[in-house]
C-alpha cells in the first residue's frame, strides 16, 4: 500500500464526525466482559528495514533504527489497533493525559490509541531540537518546534481520526496518534495480543486496523462476566 492509501484508509477508519461521539453513551457497566487475542501476519514478514540516522548522531546514533510500520514477531503482529466500530453504550471515557516520547530521536510508542478529548504529553529528554508535524484532516494540524530546553508540551485531539506524525529534524522519525470515538480500544504489543475489557453483553464488531496492512473486522459475542477470544489475520496488500 502506498503512503497515500495508508492516509487515506485511515481518514476512511476514524475520521468520524463529532456526532458520533455524542452518540456513544459513556456510564458503569454491570456484569461487563471482555474481548482478548492476537493478531497475526499471514505470510512470511519481511525483516524490518535498517535507518540511515544522518543527524545528530551523537544523540540519535545512540542505538540502531529500524522502521516500526511493520514489526513482526513469530508470525504476531505489533502496532496493530483493535477497536469495537459499533459499541453504542458502555463505560465511560476517561481521557487522561497520555505520553508520547521522543527519546534517542525516535516515537514511543510507534503507535499511540486513545478516546478523543484526550491532551498528548510530548517528551523531549534528547537535548536536541525536535519539531512535530502532525498531518490531521479533521483536527487542527500542529507543527511545532521543541528546542532542548522544552522538555514537554501538550497537544489535545479533540476529534476521533487517525494521524500521522513526523519530525521535520529528524526524517527517519514517524508514528501515529489514534484518536476513537468510545474508550474501547487497544494497541497489539510485541506478541500481537490485545484485550479489551468492560464490555456490555451483546453483538459487536471489532476491527483491526494497521498503517500498512489496511484493516480487517469480524463479529464478536460477549457474555456477562466471561472473556470472548478473537483472532486476526493480516496480509500484506
């Protein structure tokens, strides 16, 4: 897939106008269960692609870069985002302030999921000068410089969209925000798994979503106080 359709599917996925948010109606949730699994890459993954670091080695040479838009481990997938597209009801949104570092010149994480409304805490520990770039179509986009002496600033999402952001310094430096329109999402850490918890009773659709392999959904039951397992295959395009 290229960079343009990777933008544009996830324009397609998040980019939700507000009113979906007011639709989702936040409160406490009896008996609630949850949905738990794995998403996987189907085939033979590549091997993730080596960095040039060409600036401020110094800092950013410190340890070897490789791309993070595909990581694969024993055929599990990571950076993968797992939502339920068509939750109505269930618990509240909580939009706490979430952490996107910059440490040795590079985004942790890779790829960061939470409910709109939410403030991002972005780091700078390095003692370099850093400038994010966001590129939103729904939100406001920010491009902004953080000198070495501005070790933290925030930035709040209002919208549910998906957006991609880079260092304009630092060329190899690339990640992803994810703002949902309800709190029941989840980021696959190295071994692919995921889970997401207090979830009504009832019918749902989970999707997966991932900045290279576009997305996949399927139908998921969940039973009062009981965990339903999901488990996801995606392809290379």
């Amino acid at each position: 897939m290229t960079k343009f359709g990777s933008l544009v599917l996830s324009a397609a996925i998040f980019a939700l106008p507000v009113s979906g948010m007011a639709q989702y109606q936040g409160g406490d949730v009896k008996d609630g269960g949850s949905i738990s699994g794995t998403v996987k890459f189907k085939g033979t993954a590549p091997a993730p692609k080596k960095l040039d670091v060409g600036k401020d080695r110094e800092v950013c040479a410190k340890t070897p870069k490789v791309d993070q838009s595909l990581i694969v481990s024993n055929g599990n997938l990571a950076n993968a985002v797992v939502t339920i597209t068509d939750i109505k009801k269930g618990k509240k949104i909580e939009t706490k302030k979430v952490t996107l570092d910059q440490k040795g010149c590079e985004y942790s994480p890779h790829v960061l999921a939470f409910p709109a409304g939410t403030t991002v805490t972005i780091m700078n520990p390095d003692g370099v000068l850093h400038n994010v770039h966001s590129y939103s179509k729904v939100n406001s986009p920010f491009n902004m410089a953080q000198p070495k002496f501005k070790k933290s600033m925030d930035v709040k999402i209002d919208k549910p969209e998906v957006v991609e952001v880079k260092c304009d310094v630092h060329g190899w430096m690339h990640g992803w925000l994810v703002a949902t329109p309800t709190p029941y999402v989840a980021v696959t850490d190295k071994s692919g798994s995921f889970k997401l918890t207090d979830v009504p009773a009832g019918t749902y659709t989970v999707e997966v979503w991932h900045e290279k392999l576009g997305k996949n959904t399927q139908k998921v039951t969940v039973k009062a106080k009981e965990d339903a397992k999901a488990t996801f295959e995606l392809a290379s395009k």
